[in-house]
C-alpha cells in the first residue's frame, strides 16, 4: 500500500514538473501512472472477484446475474478512467459524452433483466 | 509495478524541454519544434502500450 501511495505522489510531481513547458506530456505522465497503479491492483481484483463467484455459486444465484453485474463495473470503470483523463486535459465536455456512453450501455446489458423482473411481477398481481 | 516507464516518460519529457530551450537560444526554432514534436510522439507510444495493456486486463478480470 505505501509503495502504491508513495508512485502515486512521485508520479503527481513529475506531471507537475512538465505541466508548464509540455502539458501533453504531462498528462501522457498522468495516464501511465493511473495504468501502472491499476495492473498492480489487478491480483488483488481477481481474489475479491473469485470469492464472489464462490458465493454465488454456493447459494446458488444464476451465473448470467453475477456476471452482468461484473460487466456492468467493468464499463462504469473504465468510463471513469477515460472520462477523468479527459477532465484533467480540461475536455469536460468529451468527458461528459463517455460518461453518457456508459451509462447508455450498462442500461442495454441490463435490459433483459429488467423485462423478465416486469414480467414476473406481473404475473405475480392479480390481473 | 512498471513504474520505470513512469520515469522514462518524465526524462523524456524533461531531456526535450532542455532541447527545446538550447535549440531555441541558439536559433534554430524549427529544429526545436520538431525535438517537440518528436519527443512527443514517442512518450505517446509508451503510453498507447500501456493503456492497451491495462484495457486487456480489465476486460480479462470483468469478462467484457
């Protein structure tokens, strides 16, 4: 942990230091930091992701669940990423757009799962 | 933690600022521009390298 918190500083201030004459650079700084620390935190997501799946299995929640809700992280995740980035170079306005866009696709993987809640709860009222 | 490329990006970055400024104190701003550009275009292939790594592995751990 110290060493993640200790490159994320060091990285901060080389990016600070190039801001001013290379500011392209600096955000190329900015990214590569942002995508070092994270492949060093990709075991550790594994072992989180591992362990529930275990659990879903062991109480026997449906497979296709569990994954659309890993999808669905995964996509919030790297908007996130992307649309950040954007913000720091001072594109809000492209930042906004990719947002939209993951939200408009977490909405279109999670359809089929909202039409068959719809269409259970209506099966369940007395018509 | 490849965090070597981190710091050959930032010496790039800083060994084209120096450049930059003898090259521009010396007359030639053409040249300069071009150590610019160049240093550029390279930190921006280290940098595509590792994202594409990192968008791999995010669709490897969440099953995109």
């Amino acid at each position: 942990m110290t060493a993640i918190a200790a490159a994320g500083v060091v990285c901060a201030a080389l990016a600070l230091l190039l801001r001013r004459e290379h500011p392209a650079v600096s955000m190329c700084i900015t990214i590569a930091a942002g995508a070092a620390l994270l492949m060093s935190l990709a075991d550790s997501i594994l072992q989180i992701i591992s362990v529930m799946r275990g659990l879903a299995e062991k109480y026997d929640m449906r497979s296709e669940y569990i994954n659309l809700v890993l999808k669905a992280t995964g996509v919030a995740y790297a908007a996130e990423f992307a649309a950040q980035t954007c913000r720091d170079a001072g594109e809000g306005s492209i930042a906004a757009k990719i947002e939209l866009g993951a939200r408009v696709l977490i909405v279109c993987m999670s359809l089929p799962v909202l039409t068959a809640l719809l269409d259970t709860a209506m099966k369940v009222l007395p018509s | 933690m490849n965090i070597d490329v981190i710091f050959q990006i930032a010496a790039v970055g800083i060994l084209v600022s120096v450049l930059n400024q003898v090259l521009t104190r010396s007359g030639r701003e053409e040249m300069a521009m071009m150590t610019t550009l160049a240093g550029l275009i390279i930190v921006l292939l280290m940098v595509i390298d590792m994202i594409s790594g990192l968008f791999s592995q995010v669709k490897a751990v969440f099953g995109l």
